[in-house]
C-alpha cells in the first residue's frame, strides 16, 4: 500500500486503537487505516453522525455546538486578509453552515460545498441558495472562480487528499489563499496520548498528517506555505465531556445529556490542530 501523499511504499504499524490497526508512512510519516473493502465515505455523514449519542463516530448534538463554532470561524476568517468587494469563497465541508455565515459577516460572497445531504439541508436554512452537494474530488464549479478557499477540520475525512487538492488548485485563482485545520498526528499531545488521541476517531477520519506530510501535499499543487501553526478552538464544557467519553471511555449514552455549566464555552489548544495557509503560485 502505498502512501496517499508522497507515494512511498514502505509503511510500518504506529498502534491499535478501537481494534484498527493505524499504519505509519515511514517517509514523511502520514498516519492511516486500512479502510475495508467496498467503504464508502460518504454513507458515514448520515442525520445520525450530526446528532447521535454512538461512542463510534459523529456528535451528541452538532446543532448545539453553533455559537462555539461560530465564534471560533470568526476568529480563523478575521486572520485572512479583508476581502475586497466581491470576493469569492469556498468552504469545502460545510456541514451545517456555521462559516458560511461568519464568511459572509466579514464580507465573502461564501459558497459551501458538503457531501451530506442531511447536513446540507441544515445549512440551507442559515445561507438559502449557497449550497452545493458534492465531492470535494469533483466540484462542480469552473477554474479560477474564487479567491478563498476554507476546509475546517475537513482535509483528515478526504479519501482521496490530491485529488481534492487538484480540484481546490483548479477552482482557485492564481495568487487565492488556502485556509485549513487539521489533525497533527505528530505533535506532543498525540504521542502522548497513544491510541487514546481525540482525533482517533474511525471510521471519519482516514488520515493523520503530519505537517511535513501536509506541506507536502500542498506544495504538490503549487501551494505556496505561508505558516503552519497550531491555534485554539473555542468549545463547550459539554462538548468537552463528550469527546472525552466518546474518545477516551468510548461509551455511547442512551440520551443527549445536559448539566448546569455545559454550556459554558472555553477556550481550549492542545497544539495538536495545525492550521495550514497558503497561496496558490501562478499557473506553468
């Protein structure tokens, strides 16, 4: 098997973790699972990943994240360049919407692009006619139509990362930014953590970058890296014990629980989210 960004062949085993076994590309140590045979991606994002109480994967209740989530887009948008009048952007993975929304209150014609039906429904209701269901791999827009492109905590879900690389390459204008987040598998927090690492979590998330196996990538398709850093999130306390029970106890919950406090939100950076920026070069 060889590796989905640099094409080595030589991968070793890293751990086990929920009985999967994550594998470990020995040149420029991209983390990965072998998915079974026939796996379809996009039947994961069903109504029960976005609001279902499963220890396996998705949210206790993603709607109720909002005004977290918000507030954390606003801050990532507020560090990208204002936008001139009419500028276009793209958030890849749009979800329910929540950056659509903050990409327009700082002044983007924002588009948002999701492979999720039942998430795209959602968003429809917050940013009416600014959705399109569709593979980040096959984006049914022409070249050179945008300015921006936005994958928050998007790129790990991606079974094919050059292909919707080529594709978010090819829809941007020469000299358009690139904004992600991503997993950083070899970061402290991480290592320290073993298998019981947060973003562990099968079957969404297919690969675990590392930030030379991510600027790799991106420079594969003539991205140029302005920075690579690791920046905080805002959460909800709630938020908080669910990841901890989903990823550390993995225990489902027969119902959405809600205590006093768990709406309180804070700011949280284990370091081990990197946000990549780049710029995409001129076309040879």
């Amino acid at each position: 098997m060889s590796c989905a960004v640099c094409g080595a062949a030589r991968a070793r085993s890293k751990l086990r973790t929920g009985g999967v076994e994550i594998l470990e590309c020995a040149s420029c140590g991209l983390a990965f699972w072998r998915s079974p045979s026939g796996h379809r991606p996009e039947t994961v994002y069903d109504a029960a990943y976005f609001a279902g109480t499963s220890a396996d994967h998705g949210y206790d209740d993603y709607g109720n994240l909002e005004r977290s989530l918000r507030r954390t887009f606003a801050r990532r948008l507020s560090r990208m360049p204002i936008p001139a009048a009419g500028s276009r952007l793209l958030d890849v993975g749009a979800a329910y919407g929540f950056a659509l929304v903050e990409a327009r209150r700082a002044g983007w014609v924002a588009v948002g692009l999701e492979i999720s039906a039942d998430a795209a429904r959602r968003a429809r209701r917050l940013n009416p006619g600014r959705l399109v269901i569709a593979n980040a791999a096959a984006v049914p827009c022409a070249g050179d139509s945008f300015d921006a492109v936005t994958l928050w905590d998007v790129l790990e879900h991606l079974p094919e990362p050059h292909a919707a690389l080529a594709e978010i390459a090819r829809i941007l204008r020469p000299g358009g930014r690139l904004v992600l987040t991503t997993g950083d598998v070899g970061s402290l927090a991480a290592r320290l953590s073993g298998s019981r690492w947060h973003l562990y979590t099968i079957p969404e998330h297919l690969f675990f970058y590392t930030r030379k196996s991510l600027r790799m990538l991106l420079e594969a398709h003539g991205f140029r890296v302005e920075s690579l850093r690791a920046e905080g999130s805002t959460y909800t306390l709630g938020y908080l014990m669910e990841r901890l029970r989903k990823t550390l106890l993995r225990r489902s919950s027969p119902t959405r629980t809600r205590w006093p406090g768990s709406e309180l939100r804070v700011p949280v950076n284990l370091f081990d989210i990197v946000t990549a920026r780049a710029v995409l070069g001129e076309r040879g």
